[in-house]
C-alpha cells in the first residue's frame, strides 16, 4: 500500500486536551450560560445553567471540537463537533485542541476511529459505561495525511453525512405524515366517502379478542415482541438472551396474533406476529375475532388515545409494576368502523410502514457504506485525488 506523504503519530502528537468545571449544584441557575454536559453532547436541549463569571478557559464556542471521556459506549462515549450555543464545559468531557497543520474535521474522524477502538476493548462493567484516562486517547496511533489530504477526507465524509442527514428528515416526514393520519383515520375525523354513512360501534376488546395460553411447544423458535419492529425472532436482537432455560411454560404465538408486553402495554409495546414462536410468560399473546381486522388493531394499539387507555387499566403502584393482564384488557371500550373500513384504514397505514422501513434500510445502508468508506479513507487504503488531478 502507497503511503507516501502519510506519516504514523499518536493522537498525543495530533492535539491537546483540556477539561471541563466540575459543576455542582450549587453552581446551578435558572439562566446565565448552558452547562455543557454529556447529555447535551447526545442532542439534549435541556440544560442546567451557571450565573457566575467563568474562567476563559471554561467557555465552549459553537464549532469546538470535544471529547468525553466517560458515557456509554456507542452513545454518549466519544468525539463531538459541538453545534449549540456558546457556553461552559463541565466535568468528564475533554476540549480538543488540533495542533498546528491538523485539520479539526479530519480530527474529529481519527477520534471516532479511536473511539471505536476502545469500545471494542471494553469488558466487563465497562462493556456499557466506557470511562477512559487521558493516557488511553493520548496513546492511540492513527495515519496521518498531509493538511491538504485531511482536509480532503473531511470534505468527502461530510458529502456523504449530508445524505444521511437529507435521509433523516425524509424518515421524520413519513413518520410525521402517518402519525397525522393515525389521528384523523383511527378516531373517524377522516373517512372514506363509500363509508360515510356507516356508524363507528363500541366494544369491549374482550368482544374484539381472545387469550391464547397454549404452553408446551419448546421445539419453536423463540420469539420477542418491541416496541418498534413488533414480533421478531429473539436471535435478531443484539442484547442478551435472559430467557429461562426451560421453555415448557413458555406461551405459543401464531400468525395474525397481537402478542404486548403485561408490563409494558401503557408504553404501546406490541405487536403484529406474522411468525409462530413462543415467547416468554411476561407477554400477552391475544387473538383477534372476525369482527376485528388484525393489521387494524395493530395500528389502534399505537394511537395515543387507546395507550392511554391501557395505562388506565393497568395495575400497580408506579409505572415499573404497572400491569395490564387480559381481564383487564378485556374490560377497556374502543370505537371502530365496520371490518372493510377497518381494512382500508389498516392497508393506508401499513404503506406508510412500509415507505417508512425501506427510507430506515436506505439510513441503515448508507450509514454501513460511510463506515467502510472512513474506513478505507482514514487507513489510507484509499486516496482521494486533488481537483486538478486525473
């Protein structure tokens, strides 16, 4: 591999750190400059705030370039390009300063490759909170172009964050478009004008559904139900597998079965199963009647009226014992249209889904191909050539 003009340092060599104020309490107000803290780091607007005169050194200006040194890994734990307002650096959380002929972009893309180095050494208790001493950043070697070569990595990652960024927003509209109509169709504000005169019933869902408690078949898969991406198998999930051993009380699910978490129904965690698995005794594995279609009641169970209901319903002190067993599920009232609305509702509302994962597998895509690109660029296994090159 040619490397000319490329040399080998450790970040020691690249940048100087600083750290932040260890503010406390005290040191709080309810205005003056934002307190930077990790959080803020993640996108959090919700800041604590320091009346005081603070030391020059304190101070934080939009475009810095920071690291924190304690977080979690894959999250909090790493570089950051602060892009908010101007204000005070707290504790665990280093100001980088790029050393003469080191561009502050490219800077921030060789800590990111440092940053995933030392995640994937973490063990142990510091599998998930990750927390560093300066040593361990300091002595990180990276391959260094010249300024020119940095400052042409820079510009192509940023290309290529620009689309992931685009592609963001793309998702946040669709996500906005179906939650708008989640409210106009599932309440009846909006109607299809061949169901206009047709009037919405209501009903107990124990009329709607049925408790399917089927234990005994520990020869299928095992199944989870999320919030999120509803019935998939447990291997896909990258956290742990906590299932018990023995898997004879275990609950089977079937295909059109709506399976929710009894502990956290109120947080709308259900599912549509298109699988038949088993899952754990902490679900509820439901089955629909002919008077309700499936998808459509998949739909219901995420709109914010009816997740109310269920935390109405459920039982318990505070929310982490808050439970909705069916009995109680069975007792909650909804309103709904007719089956073949129900249908239509339930098929507009699944092309929004739709249009929603392939926009996430396009995200997840590009972010894989950035990923290799750095790679490739940053190892300098790729070179990128100079506008009057050929």
């Amino acid at each position: 591999m040619n490397l000319s003009g490329w040399s080998r340092k450790p970040i020691a060599e690249l940048c100087d750190f600083s750290g932040g104020y260890g503010f406390r309490p005290p040191d709080w107000s309810e205005n003056g400059l934002p307190i930077i803290r990790i959080q803020n780091l993640n996108g959090s607007s919700n800041f604590n705030h320091f009346a005081g005169t603070p030391e020059a050194d304190w101070l934080v200006q939009p475009g810095e370039l920071l690291f924190a040194w304690a977080g979690t890994r894959g999250v909090s734990f790493g570089p950051t390009i602060w892009r908010g307002p101007l204000g005070v650096l707290n504790q665990h959380i280093y100001r980088v300063h790029p050393k003469p002929g080191v561009d502050k972009e490219w800077l921030y893309l060789a800590l990111r490759v440092v940053t995933r180095r030392i995640e994937e050494k973490a063990h142990g208790f510091k599998s998930t909170l990750v927390h560093v001493r300066k040593s361990d950043i300091d002595n990180q070697v990276v391959s260094v172009p010249d300024e020119r070569g940095q400052k042409r990595i820079a510009d192509v990652v940023r290309c290529w964050e620009k689309s992931e960024i685009r592609l963001k927003r793309r998702i946040d509209l669709a996500l906005e478009r179906k939650r708008g109509l989640m409210q106009q169709l599932l309440a009846g504000k909006k109607r299809f004008k061949e169901f206009r005169g047709e009037r919405w019933r209501t009903f107990k869902l124990g009329d709607l559904f049925s408790e399917r408690v089927e234990i005994g078949r520990p020869d299928l898969p095992l199944v989870s139900i999320t919030g999120q991406n509803g019935v998939v198998p447990r291997d896909s999930l990258a956290k742990r597998d906590t299932s018990s051993e023995d898997k004879s009380k275990y609950l089977r699910i079937a295909p059109g079965d709506i399976g929710y978490n009894t502990m956290r129904m109120w947080q709308g965690v259900s599912g549509l199963s298109k699988l038949e698995g088993i899952v754990s005794p902490a679900y509820t594995i439901c089955t629909p009647s002919e008077r309700i279609n499936a998808h459509f009641a998949a739909h219901l169970f995420k709109h914010a009226p009816v997740v109310n209901l269920f935390r109405r319903y459920s039982q318990g002190l505070v929310d982490d014992t808050l439970a909705l067993k069916f009995p109680n599920f069975a007792q909650i009232q909804v309103t709904i249209p007719r089956i073949h609305e129900q249908h239509r509702i339930a098929r507009v509302l699944s092309t929004c889904d739709r249009e929603i994962e392939l926009l996430q597998r396009q995200s997840d895509a590009l972010k894989e191909q950035k990923r290799g690109l750095m790679q490739k660029l940053l190892m300098g296994e790729m070179r990128v050539k100079n506008k009057n090159q050929r």
